[in-house]
C-alpha cells in the first residue's frame, strides 16, 4: 500500500495515457469506418471483401503489428504514434463489419420513403440510415473499446503502455503491488467506458427501447 | 395532369417490367393502377417520383417533362404511402409527418402546427403524436404514413398498396377514410393495387395492366364492368362482374314498405333485432337512400328474413323491401 501511496502520480499519469492511447483509436476508427461501410453499401461489391479484409488484419498479433510499424511509418520506436496507428487499424477491421450490418440493417421500406420524401444521398444518411444503424454500430463500439483498452497494456513491450508499464516494472522488481493496480485499474476503465457507451447508447436511441414493448392500442 | 407518353422501362437485366406504355392521369381523381402480381404497376408509379428512372419515353406533370427538375425537388412535392408505411423508426409520430415541412425548412411553429392537424385529419389521437411507430398497430401506422404524405400539401400522391397489409376491416375503414379525404382534398391520387375490388372501389379511373407491362384497358369502373375490352380483363374483373357492377347502379329512390311489427326498433327508432319465437335475430346490412343496387342487395341477403331494413342518415328505420323490389329496381 505505501508503494501506491508513493506512485500516485505516476499511476495517475499511466491511467490517463491509457485512457487515451485506448480512445482515440476509437475515436479514429470510427471516423474512418463509416465513410468507408457507406461506401461499401452504395458499391456492393464491395463489403465482402472489406470485411474479410478486416477479419485478417485483425489477427494479426498486437506485438508484431507494434513492432513493425516504426519500420513501416518511419516513426521512433517509442512513438506513441505506432500505438494509436495499430489499435486503429484494429478499431476499422473490427468496426467496419458493424458499420456494413447497420447500414444494412435499414429497413428497405424505410429506405425507399427517405429516397422517396425527397432526403439527397448524405442527407439520408445522416438523418435515417446513422440514426437507424445506431445500436449495431455501438455493439461494435463497445467490444473494439474494451479490446483497445486491454491491448494498450501490451504496448509497454516497446515502452509505451499506460497501465502496462506498471506491469513491466512489478516483473523487473519481482514486486506484485504495481501489477495489481494495473489490473484493477485497467478492468475498471474497461467497465467505466463501457459503462459511458452504454448510456451514450441510450440517449441515442430512445427509439430502441420502445420496440420491445408491445404496441398501445388507442382507440 | 400526369401524362406518360410511350414510357418503357426495361431493367438491366433485361425484365421489360413496362412497355410502350401511354397514358393521361387526370388532376384531382383517383386513378388506379391494377393488375397481376410482376405486371409493372409499382415500376409505373415509381417512375413518376423518379425513384426509378424509366428506359425510354416521357413522364410529364402538367406538361412538364419530369427530367428537367432535379430529382429530390420533384419528390418533396409529390406524396408517397408504401405498404408497411415506411415510417421512420427512430422519429416519434410527429417528426414522421413533418418530416418534408422540414427538409423544405419551413419555421417549427408551422411544421408542427401542420403535422398535428394532419394528425387529426387522417383520425389519429393526438395522443399519439409523441409515440414512436413501433408502438402503433398497423393500420394506424398506415393513417401516419397518409398524413406524411400531405404534410407539403402536395398536388400528387402516390400509393402504392397501402392498405393490402392490414386486416379486412381496418382496410375497409382505410378505403372509405380516403375517399372522404378525397372529398376535401381533391389531390392527383395515383393508387397501385392488385385487388380489382379496391380498384373499383376507390378509382375514378382504372388502368388494367397485363404482365409484361402493356396497358390492358383504361376506363373509369362502371365501364370495365360493362365493357371488358378483352378476355384478360373480364377475366381479370371476375365472374360476378354482374354483381360488382351494381355498385354503379343508384336507383332513383328505392320503394319501401312500412315497418313490420318483428322488427324491433330502440328509442331513437334505430332497428336492433328481428322478433323470432324467443330470440332476437341480427339485422344485417342496412340501405339509404342514394347508396347502390349492390346494397341494396347486400342488406336482402344478408337479412335472416330475406328483407333489407331502408334507414335514414341517422340510422332511423323508415322501412324494408325484399329482393322483388331490387329487381324490379333493377329492370328499370
Ligand atoms: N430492380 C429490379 N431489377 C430487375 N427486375 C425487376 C426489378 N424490380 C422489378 N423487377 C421486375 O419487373 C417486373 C415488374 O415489377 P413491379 O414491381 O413493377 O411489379 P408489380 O406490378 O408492382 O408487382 P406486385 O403486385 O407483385 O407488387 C417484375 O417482373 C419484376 O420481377
Ligand atoms: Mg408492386
């Protein structure tokens, strides 16, 4: 205990670096994965291949990925850029999957009257198929967020890992204390963020909570 | 006036779904479009809103060729109801209506205004207006999808089997609802339809398709009934065209005989039951003046005393007649 009580900046430190390194993947991935399931719903050809190809790119083994960007990107080895670009490439071949079901999962009757009341193409999909796909597209959210917050850890291989780094230092001091608190405090922000998407899930989507409910008849 | 001239529609892969196909809707009726399952009527109707681009020929409103307006303006002046509504899942029943009020960015006050009194218009509660469709059954889903459809006030609607989804009696309620709006409204309704039935009941006119796109006949009802133009078409009418086509048959006025003393009558002098040893018999259909032979008719048959009960617009009963007077009424 009196090694946290002595750490506790640097163990805020590493929390917030954490946090970070985990969300802007996110973040990132999103911003990408959306323009490009929106280009692979109008150029249907298109999504098999793109989900495939997400499918293998997320195999690849975190640690390599970490290790052979420097190289790639030409980035310094202990760049927190070779972080942020992997767990990005994870978020795209994980999100783009959930990004291509939403969008499909618009109804085409729905679809026909938004072509048909007279919304334009990006129009529609910002007012109708986003809204609508919603719930699919944060199923993803929430599985590639936790995942990134798990996967940060393994970046203290290289130097930079936010909670991971107090794992590196517990193995080198064959001392238990800081491994302890980087699990705690990295299973509760993986808790803690899912947490906020669930209720960001929820403002979102006012709509889906009722779709359960049995139809009100009123004369 | 919608006019299609020579209009073709051939898919890409090679469906000739309408063919050569011409045609004059005229403004503030009811024109129908029927026919088989795959003849090309939902084509037809889309190809008026551009939803579907047509292959060849011209589709003009008001001797406007539809080309030459950009396709998203042209739909935010044209009313459309599919089957399922197509309401939008994630808007509450209000923002559904208002949605073209909206994207034509007309003020809040007025987009709300508007849409609660379509609301009203089309006999929904307005308790309903906060709801999301997934909470409405179908047949008000069907009423919301019509109100959406005028919310701009458009000139043109276009239907295309609303109704065929929802059950018997909430279609028969749908079908008399629009044609009283139609009395107020007086829009250029386009109505798709496989059902001869609801063609003949809600048309002014009524275009037959044949599969593979070609126009059958285009006639108002009573003239389909009456002069099937070949056998397709008074195969496509049914073999009681006879019985249909009395629907067109108004009789002057119907004579009637007094009340008898079986038929039981309550307070206001609306006919409850027919008197029958111990039990009280249904009354069946009823007639009023000015409604058709069909009716007439209807309210014999369906009579467990063969005679059809005349009542006043109040629903008074002012007296009976048997299937003798129908046919005499008939014969003349
Ligand atoms: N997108 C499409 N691509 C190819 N063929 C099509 C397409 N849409 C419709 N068709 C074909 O065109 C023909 C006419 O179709 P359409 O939907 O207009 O018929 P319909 O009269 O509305 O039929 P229904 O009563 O079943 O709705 C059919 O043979 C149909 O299979
Ligand atoms: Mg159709």
């Amino acid at each position: 205990m009196t090694w946290t009580a002595d750490n506790l900046g640097l163990i805020w430190e590493q929390l917030r670096e954490h946090l970070y390194l985990a969300i802007v993947p996110v973040i990132l991935g999103l911003l990408i994965s959306v323009p490009l399931g929106y280009v692979a719903t109008r150029f249907s050809w298109l999504a098999n291949p793109l989900i495939a190809l997400g499918g293998v790119l997320y195999s690849l083994p975190s640690i390599a990925l970490f290790i052979v960007l420097p190289a790639i990107l030409g980035t310094k080895v202990l760049s927190t850029v070779n972080i942020i670009v992997a767990l990005t490439v994870y978020t795209v071949s994980l999100l783009i999957r959930n990004v291509i079901d939403g969008l499909r999962s618009v109804p085409a009757e729905v679809r026909q009257s938004a072509v048909a009341v007279g919304y334009g193409p990006l129009h529609r999909l910002f007012a109708v198929d986003l809204p609508i796909a919603v719930p699919v597209i944060f199923a993803g959210l929430r599985v590639v967020t936790v995942a990134n917050i798990s996967m940060v850890s393994v970046g203290a291989v290289i130097g930079i890992g936010g909670l991971g780094e107090l794992f590196t230092q517990g193995f080198q001091k064959d001392f238990l204390t800081p491994v302890v608190v980087g699990v705690v405090l990295s299973v509760l922000l993986a808790l803690l963020a899912d947490l906020v998407l669930v209720g960001l899930q929820r403002i979102l989507t006012p709509w889906a909570r009722v779709i359960a409910a049995p139809p009100v008849e009123v004369a | 006036m919608i006019e299609f001239e020579d209009v073709t529609k051939r898919y890409p892969d090679g469906t000739l779904a309408v063919d050569t196909l011409s045609l004059r809707i005229p403004s503030g009726q009811i024109t129908v479009f029927v026919g088989p399952s795959g003849c090309g009527k939902t084509t037809s109707l889309r190809m008026i809103n551009r939803t579907i681009e047509r292959t060849s020929g011209t589709i003009s409103i008001d001797g406007e060729d539809i080309t030459s307006k950009d396709p998203v303006t042209l739909r935010r002046g044209i009313g459309y109801v599919i089957q399922h509504a197509g309401l939008f899942p994630h808007k509450t029943v209000v923002d559904n209506v208002a949605t073209v009020p909206k994207l034509l960015g007309w003020d809040k006050r007025k987009t709300r205004d508007t849409a609660m009194e379509l609301l009203e218009r089309v006999g929904l509660d307005l308790k309903l207006a906060e709801r999301y469709p997934a909470q409405l059954s179908g047949g008000q889903q069907q009423r919301v999808g019509v109100a959406r459809a005028l919310a701009a006030d458009p000139a043109i609607m276009l239907m295309d089997e609303p109704f065929s989804a929802v059950d018997p009696i909430v279609r028969h309620q749908l079908q008399e609802e629009l044609l009283r709006l139609q009395r107020d409204i007086g829009k250029t309704i386009v109505f798709v339809t496989h059902d001869i039935d609801e063609a003949i009941k809600l048309g002014d006119n009524v275009a037959v398709l044949r599969v593979g796109g070609k126009l059958a006949q285009f006639a108002p009802p009573s003239e389909l009934l009456a002069n099937p133009v070949d056998d397709f078409v008074r195969g496509f009418v049914g073999q009681d065209r006879g019985y249909r086509a009395l629907t067109f048959v108004h009789p002057q006025e119907l004579p009637v005989e007094p009340l008898p003393s079986e038929l039981v009558l309550d307070d206001s002098g609306a006919p409850v039951g027919w008197r029958a040893d111990h039990e009280l018999l249904p009354i069946g259909a009823v007639f009023k003046q000015g409604d058709s032979l069909r009716a007439a008719l209807d309210a014999v048959l369906t009579s467990p005393t063969g005679r059809g009960i005349c009542v006043d617009d109040s629903g008074k009963a002012l007296g009976v007649f048997d299937q003798a007077i129908v046919a005499e009424a008939l014969r003349s």
